[in-house]
C-alpha cells in the first residue's frame, strides 16, 4: 500500500534539537512503515478466509476493505489535532497502541467468530495505521541532513512496500494453511488469533521503543497554516487539486480492489485452480512488483516528466487489466500480477501534480488528496457488487474504468489551469 506523503510546507525548514546519530531514529521509524504495509496487506489474506467462514458473498466480504480504508477519511484530521498538540514522536506511540489494541480484539472475534466484531477490530487497527500516516512521514524528514529528506522517504516507503510483499506470503502460511473441511466456522476463525496477538505484541514493543527512545523533537510549522488562512482563498478553484483528489480515489480503489480479490481470483479453475493457501503466494508477487516498481521509477522519473510517466504506466496497467479480463490460465495470472509493477508510481506522481503550484494552500491541498484514500473503501465494494452478478473474472473492468481516468488525468487533467481568485 502507499504511504502518505509527509505534507509540504512553504516556510523556513523546521527547528531541530541537537543530536548527533538518527540512524537509531532512522530504524524505528522505517520498521514502523513496514509494519503498517504489513498489516494493511493482510487484509488481502482475511477477505478469502472470511468469507469462506461465514459463507459471504463478494459484496459483503468487501466490507473489510471499507471498514478499514474509510478510517483514513475518519481519523485523518483528528489525528492532525493530536500532532498539534502532542508532537510527532507522542502520536506514533499512540498510533502503534492503537493498532496494537485493534490487532487483539481479534481475539473476543475469533473465540465467537463474529464477522462484525472482526470489522471492529479492524476499523481499530486502521485508526491506528491512519495515525502512524499522519505522523511518521512528515516526521522522516528532519531525521538527519534536509539535503538527504527525499532519499531517506524512499527508503521508508520501500520497506513499507517490503511489509506489502511479504504480508500475503506469511498470512497464507499462518491463516490459510489451517483451514480443512470439517472444521466449525469457530474453529477455522481461531486460526487467525495466533497471527494478530503475535502482530499486537510486536506493535506495542515498537510502542515502548518509541516512547523511551531520544528522537529528534520537531517544531510545528505553522506560517505556512497562518498564511493559507488569510489567503482568502478555495481550494477547489484549482481543478488540477480537485481532478488530483480524484486520481488518488481511483488509483488507490483500483490498486485495494484488485489484490483483494486475487486470491479467490487465482482459485478460479479457469485461472490457477489453486488452494487459498498457494494463491496466497502468487498475491506476494503482485505488492512485491509494486516495491520493485519504486526503485525503478525513483531513476526514471529523473528525465521523463511526472505528468507524461503517470499517463504512460496507467495505460500500461489499463491494457494488462483486459488482458487477463479476456484470457485465462498462466496468461491471466501474469497480466494481473505485472500490474503491480506499473500501479509503483501513481501514487507519489498523482499526489506530486494534484499539489503543483498552490502556495500557501499546499498543506490544504495535501490534507484533500490523503483523504482522497477513502477510494480504497468504496471501490472493493463497488467490484464486489459486480462480481456477485457478473463473476469475479470479468469484475475488473471498474479497475480499467479508474485506469482510463488516471491515463486522462496524467496526459491532461494534471496540468495547473486555474487560480484562485482574491
């Protein structure tokens, strides 16, 4: 999954206490964005387990991925308070116990295997996450050299991609390798209780590592925020912010909505014919795609211009979608899994452009396009309603339809036309 951008600022870089070594700093905030790529990913592992426990369809099984990314349209702005008033480092230690109580209410879940009580647990953990965003991202940047800011954020984010890599592979091991026939909805719903009491001990360790370690403190910077108040201005008078809001609704709907349907995709006889378990293991490739992605795209994006690299991988991931929507078999499995790849840069190249040339409403116009992220709770739910009447195999053309805009948005709409008028 992608990270949140650390919001922009035009003002004076922020104050630092003196330190002399962040690469202490550096490591707990990095294991934190792997953490959370983790933990988000392993809802691609519960949706096929949970629906197979309690006998759901497609639409309601999605319910997963609304509970959870509806969070980050919830939470974000409260959590924005609570950095203002507690700092950065305070919000992550609340943020990883936060998620780390969600992660055990999958216990009381499991023991009277509820499906709205797992959707609680996880509306829990997602808040936590939601707070881990808000506060982690902008935080990576004053750890060290301001010169070095954008490098240390790539690294972040591709060990948050290494947790969305890894996640499926372990979750398939630890959830899915359980379930036999036979087995009462009870007992095929304990099988989830190791992994998540195991996730929340970890969180809270990371916790207290948070809590006692010296981190650099940083000072709220908010000339920036002053400025943008008396700007006397609206944000959604710039339609390349708003056109941008709803590129990162699309990509990030499209990107949730295709891996959590690949498991029971890959089942298909038609497609793999594969056990829950190995389908678990092809997923890995697709999040893992996305991770080598990024690296590529980081020496890429050096010489083609971020407009015209957005445009291009979307087309790209457009035509891989219809591919495996009008093929089958080993065809069908590659076209899906490659589109992994090309979804790397879409993120940081639509939230980049949906930004261009605000001024002092930057800060606005990035709180708009994190909200924004909401797309990975309605459209799963939209693909599932589609499945449910259509098949799961010919599904994916809603991501071919957010494709088409983001090919639209990086071509055309992305391009500044309009300011605010005084």
């Amino acid at each position: 999954m992608p990270a949140l951008a650390a919001e922009p600022m035009n003002t004076k870089p922020a104050k630092t206490v003196p330190f002399t070594s962040n690469s202490g700093a550096m490591a707990i905030v990095t294991t934190i964005f792997f953490m959370w790529g983790l933990i988000t990913v392993l809802n691609d592992i519960l949706i096929p387990h949970l629906k197979a426990i309690f006998s759901l369809n497609y639409t309601q099984v999605m319910m997963v991925q609304f509970c959870f990314f509806s969070s980050y349209f919830v939470f974000a702005f409260p959590f924005g308070k609570i950095v203002e008033r507690i700092g950065y480092q305070k919000t992550m230690v609340v943020g990883l116990c936060t998620s780390g109580i969600g992660a055990l209410l999958f216990l009381p879940a499991a023991l009277v295997a509820s499906f709205p009580l797992f959707l609680g647990a996880l509306i829990v953990v997602a808040a936590g996450i939601t707070g881990l965003q808000v506060a982690a991202n902008p935080y990576v940047s004053i750890l060290g050299d301001p010169a070095s800011a954008s490098s240390r954020l790539n690294l972040a984010q591709a060990l948050n991609s290494l947790g969305t890599t890894i996640a499926p592979y372990v979750g398939g091991i630890l959830i899915l390798s359980n379930t036999s026939i036979g087995r009462t909805a009870v007992q095929e719903a304990h099988s989830v209780i190791l992994p998540y009491v195991g996730l929340a001990g970890v969180l809270f360790i990371l916790a207290i590592g948070v809590a006692l370690s010296k981190l650099p403190q940083m000072l709220e910077m908010t000339e920036a925020r002053n400025e943008a108040a008396h700007a006397n201005s609206r944000i959604w008078h710039y339609r390349h912010t708003m056109l941008g809001a709803l590129g990162i609704f699309l990509y990030v709907g499209a990107e949730v909505s295709i891996g959590s349907f690949l498991v029971n995709y890959f089942s298909q006889s038609e497609i793999g014919g594969f056990s829950a378990q190995t389908a678990a293991k092809f997923v890995s490739l697709y999040w893992g795609g996305a991770m080598v992605g990024r690296f590529i795209g980081s020496a890429v994006l050096r010489k083609v211009q971020a407009g015209v690299a957005l445009g291009s991988v979307a087309m790209v991931a457009c035509v891989l979608v219809m591919t495996s929507m009008m093929t089958t078999g080993h065809v069908a499995m590659a076209a899906i899994i490659l589109v992994g790849l090309f979804n790397s840069v879409m993120f940081p190249n639509i939230f980049t452009l949906g930004i261009a040339e605000l001024g002092p409403l930057t800060g606005e116009g990035s709180g708009l396009l994190i909200a924004a992220i909401v797309g990975g709770a309605i459209i799963p739910v939209a693909q599932g309603a589609i499945a449910d009447r259509i098949g799961i195999h010919h599904a994916f053309v809603l991501p071919v339809l957010c494709y088409l805009y983001i090919i639209y948005y990086g071509f055309r709409g992305s391009k500044p036309a309009k300011r605010i008028v005084a």
